[in-house]
C-alpha cells in the first residue's frame, strides 16, 4: 500500500459568503466552543449575541461542523474537512447509516427563502420514443434549486455525500458514485427547512492529498431555462495538457478495469501491461493522464443501442443535441466498441495521442514518432473543474459510472427481442458542462507505445474529437500540448502550453 502519514487531523471549519456585511462563520478556533459571526471589522462572541445572529447552535458532536442558513440567492456556504482515518487503512463504511461520531462529517443547512426562488422544474430533453432513466443524477436541464457539492485532489479516492430532510429523516440526494473528484448534487426545488448534509469517507488511501475535502452550498438557477428565444445548446471540447507520465509502475499483469494504484511509484519497472505487449507488441509505455473538458453551454450527450450487433463489432454512437425549449435531435457521431479490457463500451473516435520529436530551436516535427490508436472512452463527469465559481458555471453531476456498463433508458422504437436482458435498449454516456472526463495513466490502453523511440526532448500531444464526428460550439482549443524530456524510465515536464485548435501548428519547445 501507499505510505501513510501520521499527521493528527485538521479541524473542520465552515465559511459562508454573503453579498455584504456579514463576512463569516467559522468554528471559534480558541479556548470556547461554538461559533463566532463577523460583521464587518466587529467580532461578536459566543453567548447571546450569536444566539441571536444564529437559528441554531452549532450540533454537539465534536466532529460535526457548525450550522448555517441560506436566506439569499447570493449566499454561499463553505467548509471543509478530512477523513480521521482512524485504522490507517483508509477504507470505511459507504453509508451514512454506519457513520460514528470520529468517522463522518456533518451539519445542519437551514434554507429560508423567499417563495418562488426556484420557478424552474426539471426538464428532460429526448428523442421521440425515448423515456430516460436517471439513477445516478438528475436531468440535463436540472431546472432550479440548492446545489450542494463536495470535492476533493484526485479521482483515485472517494467521498459520498447524502443530505437528509431533518423533518422526515428521508434522503433527498445523495452522491455515491465513484471515478470522481466530487460529489455534487441538487436539491430540486426544496421546501425550506433545515436539512442534514453529511460527507462519508468510503476510501482515501491511495493518495493522502484525498483525505482532505471542501464542500460549497449555494442556490442554483438553471441557466439552460433562462434564454430569451431557443438556443442549441451545445457542448465545447478543451483538451488539458497531458499530465502526471509515468514510464513503468504498473505490474507485469493483464490490465483490469480499475487501473492499478495499488503501489507506490517505483514498485514495478514494468510500464506495459501484459495484454498491451501481446496484442500491440508494446514493451516501453509512455502512460499519462489525459483530461477533456466540457467548457460548452449544454452536455455532450452520447446514445447507442445496446444489442447483439454492439457486441458483435456494429456498434454505431449517436450524439444527441438538446435546445432550450427541451427539444432534442440525434445525429450520428461514429463507432463505438465493447472494450473487453474495460468491460464496457466506448465511443471509440474520443482521442488520439501523438509524440513530436523536438528539434533544433525547440521546434517540434510535423509528422509524429508514436502515434497511439484512436482512443475510446466511456464519457463520464470526473473532474468538477468549475467548483468554486459561480452557480450558472456550475452543475450537478450528472454522467457517472457505470453509465456505459448498462442501459439506462427504453425506447419504443426499438425491436424486442435479442439475446439480451435488457434488450435493444439505449444506453447514454456524456459529459456535463463545468465537468471534465478523465481517463488516468494506469487505466488499459492509456498510453503511447515508445518501445522504437529514443531517449530526448518531444511534445506529447492530446487531440479530442480528431475526426470532428461531435457537434461542438467551437473547436478552437480541442489540443491539448505538453513538452517532455524523455530519460530511460523518467519524464521530466518541461512546458505546458494552452489548449489549442487541431489544425493550429505545434508551438515551439
């Protein structure tokens, strides 16, 4: 296992913003217990001063964060806090139902809000003859109500995150799917009231930067309802730079659905995984992280037919297009693939990764070294990269595993009968807006093949949607760029260069 740390934990703490006067909320950090309420450059004590700013004292537990309350649509409420990880093993129970007062984090939220802040519903937009099923998040058009997140450094960890009605003791949301760095989910259009929200720490031991989290509450209006005529909205594409190399690390096995983060860096030697080398002849991988964002109005949304013919090799994507008025069309986007190493489909067109040789003045070749195969992923929000700004930049998350293991919708329009249960069913995949999909160095085929290529200085380059089969608002920046010097099992990153447009020259070096 990684190592572990032995630092005592940080104390929780909880800010929340108002547009002026009242600056924060915060846990008194001195010898009293309670809370302390800033009101421009005057402090007020604990006693009967707070008693009276506050609606509700701070709960008892010594792990439980201080209370708060929205009463307006500029409020933001902040906090954040770590795992105890008491056993040093990082792994806990997921549900809030086995929380113990040393193990989970929580607090009141009390919501006082004028009547008709939340004048939008949800709208699902679909094809005709479709009926989507939302199991793991809400509609692309969410419609209105309190956005509560929580995130965390990597995808290689987890939190989960419920928030109980305090009158009914029901869970109104919860966020427990993992392959993220956040949980963020919606109270749809919420009754005032005060409300439980608790963070559960399932697993946060492969990296220690995870046992840490912040979390954020704020209204949310949805801005896909809110044009004045009927607008498109469509996805945008920005490609990351690549990050996070690695040549070696992964075991000499055959590669499995999750990766391999079960070690320390420097464990294996090996940089290909077994299947890799046997069915590619691939002996020295350059692996990396590659990260494609939707910086778009609207959701990239991804439709095939699981059926026979997808598993037989006759596997055809569909993008489907949404409007503000909730309409929707399809138009087709490609091939798509069962990927046996994955256990999942793919839209099989996403990427393709390219190594520039750097030559004289730092100017990269024109034509490529190493060249990957065109990459598949299954689309899914990873990477909550708007967290932190404002609502309308914003969602909840939306597309999340395993959205590409098993259909999640049923259509009228499709045959009934096939070898599968479900049959002929649609499954969706996608990425929201304000989310980004990240497929990390460890995963199978995540990788350049450089057994041929010499040790120097190349750009590594990250192209999305390569052959233009997605629908975007614009393609100015769907290249991702990162110059490296490449050493026997070392990668030193040397430059990272702005998201650019495929048919843009490479920069110098």
């Amino acid at each position: 296992m990684r190592p572990r740390g032995g630092s005592p934990r940080p104390e929780p703490s909880l800010l929340v913003t108002y547009p002026a006067g009242i600056r924060q909320l915060r846990r008194s950090h001195g010898g009293e217990r309670g809370v302390r309420l800033l009101i421009g450059r005057r402090v007020l004590g604990s006693g009967a001063t707070v008693a009276a700013a506050l609606a509700f004292a701070a709960p008892a537990a010594a792990v439980n964060l201080p209370n708060a309350e929205i009463t307006t649509v500029k409020q933001v409420v902040s906090w954040g806090g770590s795992n105890a990880d008491l056993t040093e093993q990082g792994f806990g129970p997921p549900t809030e139902q086995s929380c113990t007062e040393s193990t989970c984090d929580s607090f009141l939220l009390k919501l006082n809000l004028p009547s008709g802040t939340y004048p939008k519903g949800p709208v699902s937009p679909v094809v005709a003859g479709t009926t989507r099923i939302y199991p793991e998040g809400p509609t692309d058009m969410p419609g209105d109500g309190v956005l509560i997140t929580i995130r965390w450094a990597t995808d290689f960890d987890q939190w989960n995150l419920y928030v109980d009605d305090a009158s009914t003791g029901e869970t109104v949301a919860k966020g427990i799917n993992v392959d993220s760095n956040s949980q963020s989910v919606l109270l749809s259009q919420p009754h005032n009231g005060t409300y439980r929200v608790t963070m559960v720490p399932f697993y946060t031991d492969f990296n220690r930067d995870d046992i840490n989290y912040q979390g954020q509450a704020r209204v949310f209006l949805d801005p896909t309802q809110r044009y004045s005529t009927v607008k498109r909205l469509l996805p945008r594409i920005e490609t990351m730079p690549p990050s996070n190399f690695h040549i070696g690390d992964v075991p000499p096995i055959a590669s499995n659905p999750t990766g391999w983060r079960y070690t320390p860096d420097g464990t294996f030697t090996n940089s290909c995984y077994l299947d890799e080398t046997a069915e590619f002849g691939s002996t020295r991988c350059l692996r990396f992280d590659n990260d494609i964002r939707n910086t778009g109005i609207g959701p990239l949304i991804l439709r095939f037919n699981y059926n026979a013919e997808a598993f037989d090799g006759n596997c055809q994507m569909n993008q489907e297009v949404i409007s503000s008025d909730a309409s929707a069309y399809d138009r087709p986007a490609g091939p798509c693939e069962f990927h046996k190493q994955h256990g999942h489909f793919h839209y099989k067109n996403m990427a393709v990764y390219e190594l520039h040789a750097v030559g004289a003045g730092g100017v990269p070749g024109a034509t490529a070294v190493a060249t990957s195969r065109k990459v598949g992923f299954c689309t899914i929000d990873v990477d909550n990269y708007t967290f932190g700004l404002a609502a309308k930049h914003q969602r909840p998350r939306t597309y999340s595993f395993p959205t590409c293991n098993i259909p999640n919708a049923y259509s009228t329009e499709l045959p009934s009968s096939s070898p599968y249960v479900p049959s002929g069913l649609p499954e969706y995949m996608g990425i929201s807006p304000g989310w980004g999909d990240v497929y990390t160095w460890d995963l199978p085929a995540q990788y350049i093949d450089i057994s041929n290529v010499n040790d120097g200085v190349y750009e590594v380059v990250s192209r999305s949607n390569p052959d233009g089969a997605l629908l975007t608002s614009s393609r100015r920046k769907e290249t991702g760029i990162t110059c490296v010097r490449i050493a026997q099992s070392t990668v030193e990153t040397l430059k990272v260069f702005p998201s650019q447009s495929d048919k843009a020259p490479l920069p110098s070096c």
